[in-house]
C-alpha cells in the first residue's frame, strides 16, 4: 500500500472509497468499465485528497482521459479555456494535465504560483517544429509583418510573437490586428484554413499536429457510407481535404458547443480520441462513432503521475523572467480580444 508524501494512502478499493467515489462512477459508467474503476477510484480519492490539503486546483484539457477528466479535474476545457480560467484560479498550485505549453501558459500567466506537470515528456509536434531562432529569422526576412503564434508553442516562441491565437479564435486575432500581410505559426493546416477566410495574406510554416494530421477526407467519406446521416465534426488542425468534407470545423470546446446545440443523433468528432468519451459522458442521447487517433503527449498524464506530481510537488515549470514576461504580452493580447 503506497504511501504518499502527506500520509494520504493509496487504499483498495474499499466500501468507503466506492462511496466516496460513487457519484463519479455514476456519470463515467457508460465510458469506463466497472473493473477499471476499482483501479482508478483509490488513486482519485488520494489526489482530490491531497488536492486540497496542497491548495492546489486541476486544469484538464478535453483530451484527457474520463477518469481524469470527470475524477479530478477541477476545471475543464479547451487550450483558450484553460489559459482564461487558469489565469482567474486563486489556488497556490496549479496542476496541468494537459501538455508543456498548457504548463507554460499557466506559469507565464501566474508567475508566483507552483505549476506541475505530471510529466515533463508531455509535449507536442507543433511545438518541437518551431524554435525562437526560427521566429527570429522570419522577422528578418519579413520586416515589419506581425507574428501571430497559435499557443502550441514554447514559450521562447511566444516570446518572439506580437500576439497568440487558439484554434478558438485565431480568424478574429488575425483579422484584430488590421494588416495586409501576417505571419503565422507554426501550424501549416490551421493557418491554410484561416486563409481561405479572410483576405489577410498569411505566411506560413511547415508545422503540423502529427495526430490531426493523419485523418483523411477518404475517410471522412467512409463514414458518411458506413452511418448515413452522421455529422462530421472536425478540429482545424486537420488538413484541409479533411476540413472540406466536415459539417462543423471548430476547436475541442467549439465542437462540444455544436454537438449541444445541434444534438445530432450520430456524431464522429475528427480529433484526439478521448475527447469523445468525455463528450459522451454529457450527451448520452447521441451517439458517438470514435475513431481512435491517440495523442502520446497527452496520454503521458496517468492517475499515478498525477498522484506522484502532487507528492512530490515536482516537476514543476520554470521559465527564464525575461522570456516569461515577453510571452505575457502576447498571450495576454490574446486573451483581451478573446473567443471568436
Ligand atoms: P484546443 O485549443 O482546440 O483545445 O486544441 C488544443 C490541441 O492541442 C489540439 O490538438
Ligand atoms: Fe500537440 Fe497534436 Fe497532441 Fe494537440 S493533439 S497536443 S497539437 S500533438
């Protein structure tokens, strides 16, 4: 029976933990089987234990997985979502169970708070494709264009930037800014998707998320063949014969947004695949077909890491003032012209 750092144990899965935990199980039931919960029930009663006695609040991105999601997560939502409401929390100890630039967001955004990460390999492609060297050469070559960088990114990049977008509202940032001509990184497919509305001209980089990018428009068609009817919901960070075939193209709240306001009787959400369990749980009137594309970054965040991040208090984020005050300015511009 591990201990924990505070004398909180890990028990078994005792009557008292299926008690304490039984209103939990009872909205994730239809998403986890009651074998997995006898796992994931002690570990959660221990981290919302510690949870409180650290004075610590949980930030899950809607890509983590239901016993994450619904067992701890304090507050919930996509990578806008998190930046705002991350950035009002009162707690001394933010716990990001999202990816390292979520992490980042949270400490440039608080700079005096502890902010964990239960694994520091919790990365992302968009953000290894990209360094500030790069942004630094761009300006050169383009002087004068404004930077706009989605928040997928270091926040050495973000530093380098004028201003951060999300897929929430990276149209109306870019269109905020009253420019002929924007640059716009590092998400190649995000950014082709903005073109094609606006008449901005946007220079581009050659990132892309190695999860969106593998689904294709063929089989988006196969599963309108497969389950007539469907609609067909897609993040932006796909490619663009992806986007060309969907019903509804939004970022990861945008799409839970739509399904409520739609409640469509059959759904396929074209991105990470947890998402789904976790929309289902709030709309089990429609179903939902899931097509699996995991992101590894995200899924490096497990119950157990969380637990030992909360231990241990570590691994903690740090970044560098001067970086981190830069990388304030830009997202906080963001954050002022807000949610499309
Ligand atoms: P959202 O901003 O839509 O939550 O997306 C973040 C992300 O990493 C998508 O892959
Ligand atoms: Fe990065 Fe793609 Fe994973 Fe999102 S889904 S964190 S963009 S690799």
């Amino acid at each position: 029976m591990p201990e924990t750092a505070t004398n909180h144990s890990v028990q078994e899965f005792t009557p008292d933990i299926q008690n304490r935990t039984a209103s939990i199980y009872e909205r994730v039931k239809h998403v986890i089987p009651e074998v997995e919960w006898a796992i994931h029930a002690p570990v959660i009663a221990a981290i919302n234990d510690l949870k409180r006695e650290r004075n610590a609040v949980l930030l899950a991105h809607n890509y983590q997985t239901p016993e994450i999601f619904y067992g701890v997560g304090d507050i919930c939502g996509d990578s806008l979502g998190l930046a705002q409401k991350g950035a009002e929390t009162e707690a001394d100890v933010i716990v990001m169970c999202g990816v390292h630039f979520m992490a980042e967001t949270a400490k440039i955004m608080s700079p005096d708070k502890t902010i964990l990460l239960p694994d520091m390999d919790a990365g992302c492609s968009l953000a290894a494709s990209i360094t500030g060297a790069d942004v630094r050469r761009l300006k050169e070559q383009y002087p004068g264009v404004p930077v706009v960088t989605y928040v997928n990114t270091t926040a050495e990049v973000r530093a380098e930037a004028d201003i951060c977008c999300t897929s929430a509202n990276a149209l109306k940032i870019i269109e905020s800014l009253g420019t002929e001509r924007v640059i716009f990184i590092p998400d190649e497919y995000l950014g082709q998707y903005v073109a094609a509305q606006t008449d901005v001209e946007i220079i581009l980089w050659k990132g892309c998320c190695e999860v969106h990018e593998r689904f294709t428009g063929e089989e988006l068609r196969e599963y309108r063949t497969s389950y007539p009817g469907i609609h067909v919901m897609a993040h932006p960070e796909c490619p663009q014969d992806v986007l060309k075939e969907a019903d509804f193209v939004g970022s990861t709240t945008g799409m839970i947004q739509h399904v409520a306001e739609e409640q469509p009787e059959k759904v396929v959400l074209i991105t990470e695949c947890s998402m789904s369990d976790n929309v289902a749980v709030e709309f089990p009137s429609v179903e939902f077909i899931k097509p699996c594309n995991l992101c590894p970054y995200m899924k490096k965040i497990t119950l157990p890491a969380i637990l030992r991040s909360l231990q241990t208090m570590s691994p903690a984020i740090d970044i560098p003032r001067d970086i981190s005050e830069r990388a304030r300015l830009s997202l906080e511009k963001m954050l002022a012209v807000g949610r499309a």
